[in-house]
C-alpha cells in the first residue's frame, strides 16, 4: 500500500511553542509513511516559524502545507478572515459553529476544508445542503481521528452515527473527503493503515479512506500552490514567459 | 476456523507487560463492538516481548478489520498514554516472523 500511494495528513496540531515536540511528532507521521502534512498555524505566525517548520520537514523528507483554522462566529467574518488569510495559507479550514458559517463555507471556493468539531447530532451542519453547496464549490469534509480516538462510551457512538451519516452524503453528492489525525501529540498519530480500520467503523469503504489520505490531500495542496503562484491567472491560465521577448509589435 | 496474526508494535511512555497489553486490547474490542462482537473475535496474545513492545495477536480471520480497529483505538494501556500499531496481517505465524521480524 505504502509503496504506490503518498499518503497525506493535512491536520497536526503540534504546540508550536515546542520544537522539539513538532520535530517528534512530524518524524513520528514520516515514520508512519506520511509524505505531506498540513501543520495548523496561527493567523499571526512569524515567517521565521514556518521556515523552522520547514526544515524540520526537510530532514525527514516531508512536504509541509501551511493551515490556518478559521473559527468564526458569523459569515460575514468568514468572509473577512478568507479576504485576510485566503493568500497567507496554503489550507484554510473552517470550523462550522453555525448553520450560517456552514453554508456561507461550503459555497466558497476559496475553503479547502469544511470541519464540524461538536459530536453532538444538532451541531453538526453537514447535511444534504450543504453537501449540495461544497459539491459546486471545492471544499472537502475533514475527518478528524482524534476525537474518535478520545471519547468513549455513548459520546464516540454518537460521533460515529454523525459520521456515518455525514460520509454517506458526501459520497452520494460526491464531496471530497479527507481523513486527518488532528493530533496534538504523537500517540494520537496512526499509520494509513490504521486510519482505514477506523474509518470502517463508520462504514467508509477502505478504497474511499485511501483515497481520503492520498489523493484528495494531494489535489488540494496542488490546487492550492498553483492558485498561490504568482503565474497563476484562473484555473487552466497560467503566465508561462514574461518579459520583452513576449511583446508581439 | 481460519486464522489471522497480527504484528503489532506497543508504543507507550512506560513500559508494558503481556497482561496489560491483553487487558487493554481486549477491552477496546469490548468497548467498539460489545461483549457480543468480543465473543466472535477469537482474540488471543500469542506473543509479546516487553523489551521492543512487539507482539503478535490472533484473532478469527473474519474479525481482522474489527481487531485492526479496536487496535487503532486504543490511546492509553493501564492508564498510561500508548498507542499501539499493527505492522501486518498474515495467515501464518511463520510469514508474519519472515516478514516482520
């Protein structure tokens, strides 16, 4: 499995305020045969940051996705956050705390990814609209293992009827999924593998969880860095020369 | 009954002996899919070395998938923080050690 497919995890959430604990937790993901991961930054963070991400990535042959979660309360800051941070980050994740964000996220192209964090049923805004609205758009729904991984009992079945259900819609309207640890520490960190046995659990085939690790993360950060270059025109359209040679009189 | 081995790797911040690594797999099939589908697994630590945390499990060749989960879940062995990974799956212990070590 590992040896044809780069596998992807677009959510760590390391403490950045502990390097050494970054630098385990991004070796523990190269070990566990992750090629890309996407780390979450804070919208103010220093470019000096980033560039020490990067080269703790480097060393263990990681590729590094800049993210930012955006968690606003109404959608019009989303819009104010994406017209801020949209240039800044190659992921920008929206935390849906309201219908309104929900909907407001997935219609906007420049989402990446829809996150609803609450493992109460009422909460979570992942339904046939908003399927409907990210199948037009590109953001993908994010399946973060972690909580599955800390709730027990009555909670992580309620967690896993609401993905079950939220999987089963954006398979049926075609919404990209992707699977994220969203670890903050490295005993939260699975291997590909393992991530398609939790998956099971909410009955997502283990063709579609490979592809949730491995394609679709790919896509968006491709996606994303083409839209970031400064060739980039529109989707397709791209300044291959500039320069005297290009004038045609 | 068809059987399955599983190489597994225990990672924890102390170390942890056979009874608890049983315990605490035992109790994550226990906890995902009830006394019930725990009965249907066939779940036995064939092998553990407590110095490299390697081990095998045996599981019914139809309960991988649940044992590959329950394994997946667990985040804390007798109350210390662990997680355990499953290295591979295999039909006989023989190819299991040939390929895993």
């Amino acid at each position: 499995m590992t040896a044809t497919r780069g596998f992807g995890d677009l959510h760590l959430r390391p403490p950045l305020s502990d390097m050494e604990r970054v630098k385990r937790m991004v070796a523990k993901s190269a070990e566990l045969g992750f090629r890309l991961v996407g780390v979450t930054l804070p919208y103010n963070a220093s470019l000096e940051v980033v560039e020490k991400l990067r080269k703790i990535c480097a060393e263990v042959d990681v590729d590094l996705a800049t993210r930012i979660d955006l968690a606003p309360k109404a959608s019009n800051e989303l819009l104010d956050d994406l017209r801020r941070f949209r240039r800044r980050f190659e992921l920008v994740s929206v935390v849906c705390t309201s219908k309104s964000v929900a909907r407001q996220a997935a219609k906007d192209r420049r989402v990446d990814l829809l996150s609803f964090p609450s493992s109460e049923r009422r909460q979570r805004f992942f339904d046939r609209a908003e399927a409907e609205l990210a199948s037009g758009a590109l953001a993908s729904l994010e399946v973060d293992m972690a909580p599955l991984l800390l709730l027990e009992g009555f909670q992580r079945a309620r967690l896993l009827s609401c993905l079950r259900r939220e999987v089963a819609i954006a398979e049926g309207f075609k919404v990209p999924i992707t699977v994220c640890s969203g670890a903050t520490s490295e005993q939260l960190l699975r291997n590909p593998s393992d991530f398609v046995a939790l998956a099971s659990l909410f009955d997502m085939a283990s063709e579609r969880a490979l592809e949730a690790l491995s394609e679709v993360p790919f896509a968006i950060v491709r996606r994303n860095r083409e839209k970031l270059s400064p060739d980039f025109v529109a989707p397709g359209i791209r300044v291959v020369r500039r320069g005297d040679c290009c004038r045609s009189g | 009954m068809r059987r399955r081995y599983l190489a597994v790797r225990v990672e924890s911040e102390a170390s942890v002996n056979r009874e608890e690594l049983t315990d605490a797999v035992w109790r994550a099939v226990t906890q995902l899919f009830g006394e019930y589908g725990a009965s249907q697994v066939g779940l036995v630590v064939i092998e553990y070395d407590e110095q490299n945390g390697r081990g095998v499990v045996r599981c019914s060749h139809k309960a991988v998938p649940m044992v590959k989960a329950s394994i997946a879940s667990i985040t804390k062995i007798d109350g210390k923080s662990a997680a355990i990974r499953v290295l591979g799956v295999s039909g006989t212990l023989k190819a299991l050690h040939k390929r895993y070590g």
